[in-house]
C-alpha cells in the first residue's frame, strides 16, 4: 500500500458509525511549548488527495493539503499548555489535547480513531487505537497535517517574544543549536521543566 486510505474509516461506516473522526497529535518530543491534537472528519465524497503522515510530506504540500482539509471536512484543534504537561506528565497532556480536540468538532463522532497505541481515558465516545494511524487512516493523516501547521505556527509566534533558540525552524525540539541556547540564554516559560535537557540545566545552574 502507498498511503493510507478510507479503508478503516469504511469499515466503521459499514458496521453503522455515520461520523468518524481521525485524531492525532504533535509535540510530544520538544523541550518547549505545548502539545497539539486535531480531530477530523473527513467528508467521503471529498477526501483531499494525497493525504500521508505529515512527518513524510514538504511544508508546501502541508499547507495545500490543510487548505483542501479546513474546506471539505470538520476540523477541530486544540492544545494542552506547557503548565499542564509539567502537571500531569506528556501522555496524559497529549491525551487531554485529545480530548479538546474531539469535544471541539461541531458534531460529536460515532467513533474516533486515535493514533497511537491507547485510548484517551477521559472520551466518552468509542474509540479504537491505531498504532501508525497516520500511515493507514486518511482520517488521521489528515488530523496530523492540521496539527503539525497549527503547532508550527504556534511555534514561531513564540520565537518572535524568544528569539535566539530556533523555535522559528526547531519547533522546541531538541537540536543541537536549541539545546546550545538552552545553555547559554536559560530557560524560558514555555520550556518544559520536567524534561531532562531542560531540568539539567535549571539543576546545574542551581
């Protein structure tokens, strides 16, 4: 197969679901900034084409494919903040974003399919965890593609009032010239401080 499909989206329909929702995240991995979910639900008969993993496609072809998603399907973003990782721990955070996501869509799905390996505790909808969703659901390809823009975008604003660790290009991941600002500028509000680079840093300096 070359990309993912409306196979288990199909599926789900046959067996009586009308409205499903593709859901993924961003930004787990970055020292900095909040972690992002979309939920989508795609209109079948205008599925955008060449959806994939957002990881595997060029920033254009992102922005045309997220211009052909936010006109052709429900979309519904959210996040949840810097504090709030530092308070529950990054799963449970990118869960929560989850769960925001899918509350936000303008009508609540039948199922939603959730990349990754479990279930958010807090829906109360059903669900189904689909490891690689993003490579097999065009639903959560899409889902990836909006979140990864919004949280890019997110990102950048962010480095216009912290300029100097890239968050501009990095996102708040841990590169070699962030982790370098890290050390020679300090930790920022938005930097993680339960992260290991990030809480070494705040630890040496102590």
């Amino acid at each position: 197969m070359d990309g993912p499909d409306y196979s288990l989206e199909a599926a789900a329909r046959a067996a009586g679901a009308c409205i499903i929702a593709g859901v993924d995240e961003v930004g787990r991995g970055p020292l900095a900034g909040p972690v992002t979910a979309a939920a989508v639900v795609l209109d079948p008969a205008r599925i955008p084409e060449g959806l994939d993993d957002s990881k595997k496609l060029s920033a254009a072809r992102r922005l045309a494919l997220r211009a052909a998603i936010i006109a052709s399907a429900e979309v519904s973003i959210a996040h949840a903040s810097t504090d709030e990782i530092e308070e529950m721990n990054i799963l449970r955070a990118s869960h929560l974003a989850m769960e925001r996501a899918i509350a936000g869509l303008p009508r609540q799905p039948d199922l939603a399919l959730i990349d990754g390996s479990m279930i958010p505790r807090g829906l109360t909808i059903p669900a189904r965890a689909i490891i690689g969703g993003d490579a097999l659901s065009v639903s959560i390809s899409a889902a990836s593609i909006v979140a990864k823009i919004c949280r890019d975008h997110v990102m950048r604003d962010l480095a216009q009032h912290y300029p100097g660790y890239g968050w501009e290009t990095n996102a708040g991941y841990p590169t070699a010239g962030h982790k370098r600002a890290l050390r020679d500028l300090g930790v920022t509000p938005h930097h993680r401080r339960t992260f290991r680079p990030v809480h070494k840093i705040l630890y040496q300096d102590k």
